[in-house]
C-alpha cells in the first residue's frame, strides 16, 4: 500500500476551497499521510469514502480539530465553532501509524508538547457535529477528545488500539506478566469538562484503556482550552448540583 505524503496539505486545500466557494463540502478517497493538522471550520461537511489516513512517523499533532481550536477566538463563546461533520463512507481508517514516544509522563517535558497533541480527533468549543462510521487504528492516546462541546452525535465507531506490549528492557513480548503496554491510556472516546447534549451509539472494538470516559473534571488539560463564560457556567452547575444532592 502506497501512501500520498503531505497528505494534510492536499486535504487542507480541499476544504479551503470548499469553504471559499460556499458549498462547504469536500470528499477525500485514497491513502494519505498525514504530517499535520487538518483545520475543520464551522458549518462544513467531510466525507472520507474508502481512505486510509494515517499519521507520519515523527509528527506530534492532531489528525482533526476544529478550526478555532488553539485560537484566542476559541477560547470565547463568540468563537465557537458550529455545524462540523465527518462522515466515513465505505472503508475508512484513520490510523496513528508508528507511535512518536509521547505519554503523560513526559508530557510537557524536555521540550515536548501537551500529551493532547496525540489526540487523533480534538475538537473545543464545537456546538454541533456529527462523526460516523470511522475505524479508528493504534491511536497514540485518546482517539477522541471533546472539551466544551455540545449538541453532537457519535457512531458507528470501530477502535483497534496498538497491543504491544514491552518489558523492562524495552523488548516486544507477548506475555503480560513480564510486559506492559507501548501505548498507555489509549481510550477511545472522551468527553471531558464542558460537554454536554452528546448522542453516543454503536462503538466497538478494542481500546486499551477506556473506551468511552465522560469525565468532566477542571484540570490542566481544560485549562488549555477553557472557554470564557462556559466554563465558569459549567463550574457553577456542578456546584449546584451537588449543593442539592447534598441537600437531598
């Protein structure tokens, strides 16, 4: 199998030009490498028809996220990114491909980036999308991450996480009492702080960690992408919340 290098740069092209022609609609076939992030703005379609997407070895980036993700304007309720759908037709991979080496211990150290980096799809600040029918291969971390998202729709989803495991020496074995895992927390789908009205249905596969997680805590991950206003809403509804059960 032959893969289209600088594949993110053919299909960045291809969603600009949509956009800047307002039919908001592109479809990707065929087997690209992905070198770095696709930017997906508001009110726009993807169809991926038959592909295989996968990252190239040494990047440290998202496959997808929305287009204000990582802007100040994403960080403001006046820059929430709308209407976003990926949609897999026929066989659709998106693979993380050679792992780069980035987990939560070295996150943020000697010179690396945010573990978030190794999202394979990371989308903030989104109200509305919709994403079906993608098999989702060795993802370098959480294949799915959401962070003050709502009103979205995700199926059809098939994970196979990376299973290799490593022992002391940093040799391959296949026994789990002398080996761990290469890739470790590789969930599949999460939804963390500030998410909410979110339909999730028919997920399967393997994932070696969670496969779905919905855990809206406030740490540092949020703190990346905290949005003005929302989070602070969301913050005082928890408090609410819990203020009545405690009542209760």
């Amino acid at each position: 199998m032959e893969f289209i290098q600088n594949g993110a740069d053919i299909i960045q092209k291809q969603i600009d030009a949509a956009k800047h022609n307002g039919t908001n609609k592109a479809k990707i076939s065929g087997f690209y490498e992905i070198e770095k992030t696709v930017l997906l703005p508001s009110d726009f379609y993807l169809v991926l028809e038959n592909c295989h997407l996968r990252m190239a070895e040494n990047t440290f980036c998202n496959m997808f996220t929305n287009e204000n993700a990582r802007t100040q304007i994403g960080r403001t309720k006046e820059g929430t990114d709308r209407n976003i759908t990926i949609e897999g037709r026929g066989n659709v991979i998106l693979d993380g491909g050679v792992y780069n080496g980035l987990c939560e211990r070295n996150s943020k150290k000697d010179g690396n980036p945010h573990i978030s980096v190794n999202n394979m799809l990371l989308f903030a600040n989104v109200d509305g999308f919709k994403f079906s029918g993608l098999h989702i291969r060795n993802q370098r971390w959480w294949a799915m991450n959401f962070m003050y998202c709502q009103n979205g729709r995700i199926r059809d989803i098939d994970f196979c996480a990376n299973d290799t495991l490593v022992d002391a020496d940093g040799n391959v074995t296949t026994d789990p009492t002398k080996g761990k895992h290469l890739i470790k927390n590789a969930d599949g789908i999460d939804l963390r702080a500030g998410c909410h009205d979110i339909i999730i249905e028919n997920i399967t596969g393997f994932c070696q960690d969670d496969t779905i997680a919905l855990t809206g805590m406030f740490g540092y991950l949020q703190e990346l992408y905290a949005v003005e206003g929302k989070s602070t809403d969301m913050y005082n509804l928890i408090v609410r919340n819990v203020n009545a059960c405690s009542a209760n």
